[in-house]
C-alpha cells in the first residue's frame, strides 16, 4: 500500500457538499466520510478493469461462489462459518435495517440505540414512526462501556421490542468482547428484544483486539437476531458493492427476501460482483496493510495532539474518536473552531447524538502525511486560542 500514490479523486469531494455540511470548502481538509482515502485492493481494480472491459452489461446472475467467498473468508479471519444460517444479498446497511425494522417493532413502538451511533440509525427509527429509546454508552478511563443495567430496564419495557447492536462500534472503535455481546443477547433474550447487529466493520479490529460475530456469542441464548455484514468498509467499495444480510431466524430471513421480491432490491451490478469476489478471496493482505495504516496513524494521532486535545481508546474500525471537551466549546463553537480554525471537515460528535456533544469522528484510514498535516493544524488552532 502506497502511501503516497494515490488514486485520482481519493480526497475528491463535491464542495456543494462541504458547504452543506461545513459552511465552506476553501482550504478545508476532508476527513469525515467513513471510507479509506487509498488505492484500492489490486486485485480489485484489475478485476473491475477486466470486467468493464467485456463491454456487455446486460442482466447476470449472481453465482453461488461470491457467497461462499464471503463465508470462506469469514471461517479463515474470524472462526465463524455459516451453519444453521441464512445469507441474503441487500443493497445497503440502511436497507436492511430499514426492512428489519418494520419486521419487529410497531409504529409507536421503541427501537434501542447506543448512542454515540453511527448518523443513520436514529432517522431510520424515526422514518419508520418509531420512537429511540437511547442505551447511552458511559466513557471512562478504558474508553467505553455499555450500561447493561439500564439496557435491561429499555428491553423490559414492552414497547421496545427492536435493538440495533453496532458491532464493531462507529464512532467510539470498540470491539465489543464476547462477554459484553453475551450479556446483551441474554438481556435481548429474556424480553423478546430482536437484535440487527450492524457488523460491517468486522474486518477492521486493530490488534490485540479481534472481532467476534454477536451470532457466536449469542448462540446459547435463544436470542432473536440478524447481521449485517459486507464489504464495503473492509475493502473501501461503498460506492459500487451490495451488502449481506445473514440470520438464524426464519422469519428475519422471509421477511426481507419478500421485501426484495416486492421491492426489486436484487437487481444485480455486474462490476460491484466482480470487486466483491476479488475482494473477498484475493485482497487479504491488502486488509492487513490498511489495518496496520491506521494503527500507525492513531500513533501519529494520539502522540501530536496539544494539550487538551485526545483521541479515545480505539480498538477498531479506521474511524478516530476525537475528545475536544477540553477547550470548552458549545456544539456550535467548536464545530466553527474546527473549520475556520482547524481547517478541517470532520464529522462534529454530536451528529452521533447528543453524548458526541464536544467530540469529532476523524478518518484516519489516508496516507500518513495526511494525519500529520491534521495534526499540525489542531496544534495551530490551539495555539492561536
């Protein structure tokens, strides 16, 4: 992986968007969406190449292989086969949580969500005419936690009957352990609370930290579930890749492939097919390279940033969870200080929901260069305060 070399338009970004999001575009460095700024996978890209070049794009079926290289994949990395399950292509995370959703809750009801969270869960709640019932996470000295008394309370209450598990967790980087995903299947278990584990950064746990799939450390509860997985954060093809939807429990899996019958979300690309299938079963290293990438950029990160700046314990993903409390900063304070003094685009922690109040998500999956100009400029900006 070439630092250095990369693609044209890796840190391309529509200025529109910037002065939607930002205020402004000029001089601001973007490091907010939650994809890598590198080359992709070689594999990848001669795959693609090579498909684009049979200039013939018409309907193809999706062949049984590119399922089996993701479960190929999946035993080799993690110890996790697919056994009792079922694997249904979707077009994206939101889709799945979307139909999941409608499946099991009802309008009025509660769907629970640990904020911080990933920006798209709670407008999927809300669209859906369901009410977040929140399971805040607690932070403290060793990053942070989940508060399962007061999950036990949420699952307790009969109205909540849906809980979406983001597992590894965008924005805060943990990797959950097998003890604390254990204690929520039980909790889930014990008051008929149906899971959708969001597991699309599975591949992304730094070392000594591993991912374990919520299905295996679920799998003596009784716990209703399904899992989202794919690879798009993996192998950075979030824009050409569908995503996967995998269950044990039949009806999850009915209920979504009648969705798709009824809503035609099957329709098949056939270059995304072609950078799946490289991905899964050619561009291992290439996944290994990223991961140490970010380990050394959090390094670079965590090692440069002025006092009262830190960075929070990280244990996956390629997404830096930025604490800035300690300037002092009102949400709309800091989020001018980071454009106007910091010059950057980073997502503002409370987008994540209100416990991100004087936090910001950084991606740190770029060139190391990158991270040390980021680094420069949140030192120069806290100088200049």
């Amino acid at each position: 992986m070439e630092q250095l070399d990369l693609p044209a338009g890796a840190l391309a970004t529509n200025p529109g968007r910037l002065e939607q999001h930002f205020g402004h575009a000029e001089g601001l460095l973007p490091l907010w969406i939650a994809e890598p700024y590198l080359p992709l996978a070689p594999a990848i890209t001669e795959a693609v190449t090579a498909r684009a070049g049979q200039e013939w794009y018409g309907y193809e079926s999706r062949p049984e292989r590119l399922i089996a290289a993701f479960w190929e994949w999946m035993a080799t990395r993690h110890g996790w086969d697919d056994t009792g399950l079922e694997t249904t292509v979707s077009p994206s995370v939101g889709t799945s949580i979307g139909v999941l959703i409608d499946a099991f809750s009802v309008e009025g009801g509660g769907v629970i969500l640990q904020p911080p969270v990933f920006t798209d869960f709670k407008p999927l709640v809300v669209r859906a005419d369901r009410k977040p019932a929140r399971n805040s996470l607690a932070l403290g000295d060793g990053g942070y936690r989940m508060n399962l008394d007061h999950l036990e309370e949420l699952a307790a209450e009969p109205a909540n009957t849906a809980m979406i598990l983001c597992n590894p967790h965008n924005p805060v980087g943990r990797a959950w352990t097998r003890d604390e995903l254990a204690d929520v299947a039980r909790i889930c278990a014990d008051n008929d609370v149906f899971v959708i584990a969001d597991e699309i950064h599975a591949d992304l746990a730094l070392d000594p930290h591993r991912f374990t799939p919520f299905a295996t450390a679920a799998a003596e509860t009784g716990v209703r579930w399904a899992a989202i997985h794919g690879p798009i954060k993996t192998f950075g093809v979030a824009g050409l890749c569908d995503t996967l939807l995998v269950s044990s429990d039949e009806e999850a899996t009915a209920t979504f492939r009648a969705a798709s019958s009824r809503w035609h979300l099957s329709r098949n690309n056939v270059v995304g097919m072609a950078a799946f299938e490289a991905g899964y079963r050619s561009s291992a290293d290439w996944v290994d390279k990223l991961r140490q990438l970010t380990a050394t950029n959090l390094d670079v990160l965590r090692d440069g940033l002025p006092d009262p700046l830190s960075v929070v314990d990280m244990q996956a993903t390629y997404l830096a969870w930025l604490d800035l409390r300690g300037l002092g900063l009102e949400v709309p304070e800091l989020a001018h200080w980071l454009t106007d003094s910091a010059r950057l685009a980073l997502s503002p922690g409370h987008w994540f929901g209100r416990e991100g109040a004087g936090f910001a998500r950084m991606t740190i999956a770029v060139p190391t260069p990158l991270i040390e100009e980021a680094v420069e400029r949140l030192n120069d900006a806290a100088m200049s305060r």
